[in-house]
C-alpha cells in the first residue's frame, strides 16, 4: 500500500514534467516519379500530424522538415501521457477500494 502512494505521488510529478504534447501520429510519404530519360526518382519526404479532432473527426496537417523532430517529441510525450494516465486512474482506483474495504470493515 505504502508502495502504491508512492507511486501515486511520482506519476503525479511525472505528468507535471510533461508540459507539452500532442495526441495523434506523424507519418512520412514520398512520390516516386520517372524522368523523361527512364530514371526513377522519389521526391523529398512529406510529413504529415495525423490526429483526431472536434467530435472524433481526423485532421491531417503538413509539418515542415525542419519541425519533424519537435512534433515527433510532442507525440511521444502524448504517448508517455496517456500511459501515465492509465497508471495513475488504475492505482486510484485500487486505493480507493481498499479504503472502502477498511471503512466497510470498522463499522
């Protein structure tokens, strides 16, 4: 139990450190193209921020090549949010039952 607060209390401070992040995906797509004397090429890469919007809709936005690392650290910091998040409800949700099973056992 005392391990459970514990590690209440370092996931809270954990979340405080994310102060930036961004829930979706950034994916890359490159056109292949032929030239005029057979030669194959593939154009620069394009990125795009892939996530959902109001009401569930999918919104797509076009990153420049000089933001992809920053928006690809924004994404894991969402990922590492959410994460935290999920850990966080479940042990609340653990401490709280176990305080209902005491209180229920005194009286």
């Amino acid at each position: 139990m005392k391990n459970t607060e514990q590690r209440i209390r370092e996931i809270v401070a954990e979340i405080a450190a994310i102060t930036e992040f961004a829930e979706g995906s950034i994916a890359s797509s490159s056109k292949q193209y032929t030239l005029k004397d057979g030669t194959v090429r593939r154009a620069s890469p394009q990125y795009r921020f892939k996530s959902r919007g109001a009401r569930g809709k999918q919104i797509s936005k076009y990153v420049p090549p000089s933001a992809v690392a920053r928006v690809k650290k924004l994404v894991e910091n969402g990922r590492r949010y959410r994460k935290l998040e999920s850990e966080y409800a479940r042990l609340v949700t653990e401490e709280s039952l176990d305080a209902l099973k005491k209180t229920a056992g005194e009286g």
